[in-house]
C-alpha cells in the first residue's frame, strides 16, 4: 500500500493560519507527517494543540494556508470532505462514544453506514478490534456502564474499523484516572509498533519516548520546537520549552 | 344522565373522529416536526431560516386561524380540494393538514430542546468517523434527542388531541365538540354530556401521559 509512499509525506501543512475571531490560535504553521510516523504534539494549555489536530480532519476550518492529505488538498465540505474523514480516525479526550449504542454498535457503525459493510463482515470485525484492545466481554454493554479506560480503548477501536490511513489522538489519557492511564497507552504503543501514523497531543513522556519518532513543541500557536524524543526531553533548546518542561517535570 | 344515554351513540361516534385525526395528525406533525427540526440545526443559512420562519409564523398563529385559512383561503380560493364528492372528506383532510402543519412546529421545538441537551462531543465524533451531516442527525442526534424529550412530546401530542375539539373551524362538524354543541340545540345544555365528554378525553390523554413519562425513563440516554 505503501510502496511509493515512502517519499511523498501522508500530511502537510503549509503556512497554515488560523483564528478565532481577533485571536490568532495557529501561526504560520508548517508540519509534515510521514506515513508510519508517531508525532507527540506537547505544550502548554491554550497553545493551540487541539486546534492543529482538529484542523487535519478539518473539524477545524483554516483561514490561510494549505493542508495537504495523501497527495490531495482537504475537501471543504460533503461527500468528499465526509470520505476524507473517514480515513482520518479521531480519539477524543472525553472519548464521545456513541451514548445510545452499544459498544458493538459504536464500533460498526462508521463501517456499515460510510462503507456500506455487511452487518455480519462488519460484526466480526468489530469483535476482532475489540479483542485486540480487550474490551470483547464487555461488546454488548453500553458506554456509561464502562470505565473512563475502557472507554478510551472502544473509541481507538472504533477509530480502527475504519481503516483509517492515520489517527490523531487529542490528550487521550487526561480526563482518565490515573490508573487506567497506561491501559489506553498500551493500545497506542501497540498501533506505533504496528505502523499506525499517528499524531498525539500528550503530556504523556513515557509514551513520547517509547513510541515517538519526533516531538513537536507548541506554544502561542507557533511551533517552537522539533526534535527527537530523547533530545527534546533531554536537551531542550529554547528557554520557552525548557520553561515549559521544568513545569511539568516538577509536579 | 338520559340526555348522555341517548345522545351517546352519536357522540361516541364523534368522539372516535377525533381519535382518527388524531392519528393521523401525530404521524403527520412528528414527521413533518423532525423535517423542520432537522433544517433548524442544519449548517445550511437557507435551510435554517426557512425552517425558522416556518416555526415562528405556524407557532405564533392561533389554530382556529390556521385551520380557517386552510378551509376558506387553501381551499375556497386557492383550489385545493381533496374529494369533491364529500364536502366532509375535503375538511377532514383540512383539518389534518391544518393541524398537523400546526402541530409540526410545536414538535420541531420540544425535538430542538432535545438536541440541545446532546453534547458537541456526539457530533464530533460522528463526523470524524465520516458521517455525513444528514446521517450524524438521523443515527446519532436525533435518537439520543428523541429520548431526551419524550415526556415534552408526549404533552405536544396530548395538547393536539384536546385541539381537534376545534376542526369545525376548518368545516369538518362531526367530531365530538359539534355533536355536542348540535345535541344541546335540542336538549338545552347538558352537565352530564359535558362530563360525559371529559371522561373520554381523559380516558385517552392520561394513560398516554403515564406511558411517554414511563418511555422516557427507560429509554433515558446514561451518559
Ligand atoms: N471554538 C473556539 N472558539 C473560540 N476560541 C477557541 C475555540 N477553541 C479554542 N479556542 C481558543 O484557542 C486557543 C487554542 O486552543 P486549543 O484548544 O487549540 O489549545 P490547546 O493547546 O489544545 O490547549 P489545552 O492544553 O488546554 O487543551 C485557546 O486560547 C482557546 O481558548
Ligand atoms: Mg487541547
């Protein structure tokens, strides 16, 4: 599938802008993202990192700019921009299962009404993807009945049966308690060994070291930092970055 | 108690009348209602004003008045006859088509509420998982909306059902409120028909009442 692939990035973004109202939340951002690359996307509160992710699945409309997705320009809007959508999976922080629907259910669904799946292929494919994140027991119960990881762990399901090209995570494990935190980062570490492009917005160091291949720095919109895992966390290079991580080191 | 004994049959008979619009009126209003509601929430600017207009003029306007234009403007002036054989034919579809336009608003409002009451989150991800609009609305908004106001429907269903004691103003003079009012023209007026009328009215409006209420907790969303 990704036999040419290797050269052309799976995501751009070039010179990307965008506001909210008089409030300028992504500065002239330029980003790619490889195809099988783990990107953490870290930083402090309100420095747009939600905003990036949500953009790429354009959840988020830019203002100035381009984001690039496989080769194509992001479809503004319909059918294209729904198909876009669909090979772009998305976890959430506060997981947005589907209340009414059964965990099963919440995993089919993209299948059978995007793709058009058979119920039954559809079905057994759900079982599988629940098996691999270890919530099979549980396919009948619905949302609120299942704890805050076993939850997050159905949402990255869901995102799988799609068969998405990339997944972004936006702070998957911070609304989640702390013991269920390395449940759900399990599954990701997983889906990074597996070759899964992702991009993570996390604080998460443990899972940025194990699993990333860089590390983005966010702050006031811009992208203050690139590096490796290893040499960010251990050589930061801007005060800003230093700053931020002797923060979060400290707590 | 005579007068409710031999006048019962016909009343009866004009009782099921307005059970049968009724019927009609709350398939009508509830599909028309989620129509609208649908166009309200949608991104589209023109969709939403019309659905909008829509609401606010059939909302704002007295029923007696909507029907009367049904009857008088739709169908007197401007042609829309649905039998003209039966003159009564024609105002029972009036009226259905009076009261379920009507009705649809009120619908469209309680459903509104509902998807209020659906967090952004639910859309969301119905979206990132490339729902299009119109399918995130049918499988994921609308049913946990519809479940948030089951009990509010239930009253828009019950006040509609008192309404079709006015249908006479859209011409149809053989429900209930008509037979009553001709039966007192030659009896004098009648408590005990009166009462006798409640009773039905209740018969059929509480345990709808008791069943939305029991509906929506059990069909509640756990969130
Ligand atoms: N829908 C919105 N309307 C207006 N302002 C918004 C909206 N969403 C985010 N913002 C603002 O844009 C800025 C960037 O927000 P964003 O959520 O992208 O930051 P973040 O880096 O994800 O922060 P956090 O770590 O708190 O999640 C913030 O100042 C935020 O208040
Ligand atoms: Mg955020």
């Amino acid at each position: 599938m990704t036999d040419n692939g290797d050269a052309a990035p799976l995501v751009q973004l070039e010179h990307v802008n965008k506001y909210f109202g008089a409030l300028h939340v992504l500065k002239d951002i330029n980003l790619t993202v490889s195809r099988g690359e783990v990107l953490v996307v870290i930083g402090p509160s309100g420095g747009g990192k939600s905003t990036l992710c949500r953009t790429i699945n354009r959840l988020e409309t830019i203002d100035d700019g381009a984001i690039i997705f496989d080769g194509e320009p992001l479809p503004e809007e319909g059918r294209a921009l729904a198909r876009l959508r669909s090979e772009v999976g998305m976890v959430f922080q506060s997981f947005n299962l589907f209340a009414h629907k059964s965990i099963r259910e919440n995993v089919t669904l993209g299948p059978t009404k995007v793709r058009r799946k058979a119920r039954d292929a559809a079905d057994k494919r759900a079982m599988e993807l629940l098996e691999r994140v270890g919530i099979a027991a549980q396919a009948d119960k619905y949302p609120a009945q299942l704890s805050g990881g076993q939850q997050q762990r159905v949402a990255i399901a869901r995102a799988l049966a799609m068969d998405p090209k990339m997944i972004l995570f936006d702070e998957p494990t911070s609304a989640l308690d702390p013991e269920m935190v390395q449940e759900v980062l399990d599954v990701m570490i997983g889906l990074a060994r597996d070759g899964m492009t992702m991009m993570v917005v996390t604080h998460e160091m443990g899972f940025a070291r194990r699993a990333a291949n860089r590390v983005v720095f966010m702050a006031d919109g811009q992208v203050v930092e690139e590096n490796t895992p290893d040499e960010f966390f251990t050589n930061a290079q801007t005060d800003r970055a230093k700053d931020f991580l002797s923060k979060i080191l400290t707590h | 108690m005579d007068e409710l004994i031999e006048y019962g049959p016909e009343l009866f008979s004009g009782f099921t009348k307005n059970l049968l619009l009724s019927v009609l009126i709350a398939f009508f209003s509830l599909a028309v209602g989620t129509i609208l509601a649908a166009m309200r929430v949608s991104p589209t600017p023109v969709l939403r004003a019309a659905g909008t207009t829509y609401v606010n003029v059939l909302r704002n306007t007295p029923l007696t008045l909507v029907l009367a234009f049904c009857y008088l403007g739709l169908s007197d002036t401007l042609g829309l006859i649905f039998s003209t054989e039966v003159p009564l034919t024609n105002s029972f579809w009036l009226a259905v088509l009076g009261m379920s336009a009507y009705t649809a608003a009120f619908v469209c409002e309680a459903l509104r509420a509902g998807v209020n009451t659906v967090p952004m989150g639910q859309a969301e991800a119905a979206r990132a998982i490339g729902l299009t609009f119109f399918q995130s609305v049918r499988l994921v908004i609308f049913p946990q909306a519809f479940r948030a106001v089951i009990a509010p429907l239930g009253s828009v269903l019950i006040a509609m059902i008192k309404n079709t004691t006015v249908v006479a103003a859209a011409g149809y003079t053989v429900d209930v409120a008509a037979v009553m009012r001709e039966t007192f023209d030659t009896t004098g007026v009648s408590i005990p028909i009166f009462i006798g009328i409640v009773l039905a009215f209740l018969a059929v409006v509480l345990p709808i009442g008791w069943y939305t209420g029991w509906l929506s907790r059990r069909l509640a969303v756990a969130r």
